[in-house]
C-alpha cells in the first residue's frame, strides 16, 4: 500500500481549503475526529466484550 508523503498531503490539504474554505476546515476536523473516536471506542466495546463472553465460556466449562 503506497504511503501518503509530504507533497501529497499538502495538496490534499489544498484541495479540502478551496472545497470547503477556511472558516469550516476546523468542523470539519473536528467532526472527523470525533467520529474517529466514537468508531475506536465502539471497536474497542466489541473486541471487550468478545473477550469476555469468551472468559465466560472457559469459566463454564471449568466449573
């Protein structure tokens, strides 16, 4: 998978400027990251609770 350099980022950032403008970059941002985070959270709520459901099972069977 190529990786994102220096250059590209910058004209990435470019594009997102024109489309969007300078005074909604910050919520735009913003809202990207909050979004990224309930995403990692609800990831992380998923493999928890997989883990144990999965505790739970050897624990029945040993008892």
């Amino acid at each position: 998978m190529p990786q994102i350099g220096p250059m590209e980022l910058i004209i990435i950032l470019a594009i997102l400027l024109l489309l969007f403008g300078a005074k909604k970059l910050p919520e735009l941002a913003r809202s990207i990251g909050t979004s990224a985070g309930e995403l990692k959270k609800g990831m992380n709520d998923t493999t928890g609770s997989k883990d144990k459901s999965a505790n739970a099972d050897v624990d029945n069977k040993q008892g």
